[in-house]
C-alpha cells in the first residue's frame, strides 16, 4: 500500500505555443508510483488519477476521442464547459462526466475562476487519440507521433 498527502504533490503546468491551451495538475498516479512505460501491469497500474485546474479562459487540450481508453472527471471547483459531439455543456461543482472510448471532449473554462478537476483514466495499452477539428492522430507506437493522413486502401504500398 503507498500512502500519499495530495498537498505533497508538486504541480506541473503546460501551455500551447499561442496560449490557446493551458493549465495544471498534480499527477497523483505518478506520485503513487505509477510507470507508464512498465510491461508489466502492477507497475503501470489500472488508472490514471489527476487534479487538473484550468485558469479563466484556457483550454485543457484540444477536442479529442481515445481509441480505448475511459474518462472520468468530476468538477471540484469552478464553472465551466464540456464540449461533446453533441455540443457544449455547462459544468460547475458536484458534476461528474463518463466518457468512453470513441466519444470525443474537451474541457473549457469560460469562467471567472480556476476550473478544477479530478480525472481519473482506465489505462489501456496500445491507446491511440483522433482529433476532429483537425483531422490528426496521436500514435504512441512504435514511437510518440502525431500524425495526418488521407484515408488509403488497406494494400496500399503492400504490393
């Protein structure tokens, strides 16, 4: 069993290069020991648990769907929004959000005050992300990339 104070956590922030996307968290998974490249499952354990907290304004990444992976959020504290494919949705405290695999979001703070969140994810390997609004992959294997593409014939360049 490991035992953790959430107030120990240090908090990373993240911002896109024109400001568009940004914010914090603590990484709670991690800080219990959580290695997301471990083979073996009792190192990289079930879930990912964070507390994410969007400044007034920003975004916490661009609309996006998982191949495999479940998303849970549950809104602390803050006012906010959730894009879904059905539209946006008005967030504020006590709310909580399942996403499965497939069905794309985004988190919003059109707010007055910090949005925060906690997140918590299965932690499936082989995840793949799609971006919608610009038509882009994320790949982590072989290697991390982000990727765009025109949809091909399966045999194309196999033969």
């Amino acid at each position: 069993m490991r035992k953790i104070n959430l107030n120990e956590i240090p908090e990373g922030s993240w911002t896109s290069p024109k400001g568009v996307y940004g914010g914090a968290s603590k990484e709670i998974s991690v800080a219990l020991g959580r290695d997301a490249n471990a083979a073996e499952s009792k190192n990289r354990h079930p879930f990912d648990a964070e507390l994410c907290r969007l400044p007034p304004g920003k975004k916490a990444c661009p609309f996006h769907s998982h191949s495999a992976q479940w998303e849970y959020y549950h809104v602390l504290s803050g006012r906010g929004l959730i894009r879904t494919s059905e539209g946006m949705m008005r967030l504020e405290v006590g709310d909580i959000c399942l996403f499965p695999p497939d069905e794309p979001h985004q988190l919003i703070n059109d707010g007055s005050a910090d949005l925060v969140v906690y997140i918590i994810a299965n932690n499936p390997t082989g995840e793949s992300c799609h971006y919608p609004d610009s038509n882009k992959w994320l790949v982590p294997s072989p290697t991390r990339k982000i990727i765009r593409s025109d949809n091909i014939e399966y045999y194309d360049g196999e033969e």
